[in-house]
C-alpha cells in the first residue's frame, strides 16, 4: 500500500492535468532540497518549473524559494533563467 502525504494531495488536488508531472519533480526535487542551498545544476532542473509556473501566473518565489534565492546570487542562472523565459514567451504567443 503506497504512501501517500498530505502534502502530495494538496498539491495533486484541483491541478490540471498538464500540471501532474511538474508537481511530481517539484515534490521530488524539494524534498532534497529543503533546508540548503541549491547547486547550480539543481537550480537549472528546476528551472523549467520555475519558468512553467511565472508563465501560468503562479508564483514561483513562493513554491520555489529555493530557486528564487538561488537566482538572486548566481549570475549564471539568471541568464538561463531568462533565456527560458523568453523562449517559452515565444512558445506561447
Ligand atoms: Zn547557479
């Protein structure tokens, strides 16, 4: 019988079905990342979320702190950070 947290239900619940595997990584990708600092590959897996959830709206500094914070101090990731963006802006319209 599976093991199935609150948490996973809270953020499965009410979530178009699009959403399904994004909050599946973040969920995976959070849970070895609370409590330190992200390394730049780790930021730039999450990235695409991170990008995929400011596009939707939601707010990524919130859901992603970790991402966010990383953001702020690492030059680097901005840019990608950026150049995601863009792209997926591109996608959209
Ligand atoms: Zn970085």
């Amino acid at each position: 019988m599976p093991i199935a947290t609150n948490d996973m239900n809270a953020f499965s619940k009410g979530q178009p079905s699009h959403h399904h595997n994004l909050w599946r990584k973040l969920l995976r990708m959070l849970s070895l990342t609370r409590e330190r600092e992200l390394t730049c590959s780790e930021a730039q897996e999450l990235m695409d979320s991170y990008v995929e959830l400011e596009l939707a709206g939601e707010n990524p500094q919130t859901i992603l702190p970790e991402v966010a914070q990383h953001l702020r101090i690492c030059p680097e990731c901005r840019e990608e950070h950026d150049a995601l963006l863009k792209i997926l802006k591109m996608d959209e319209g």
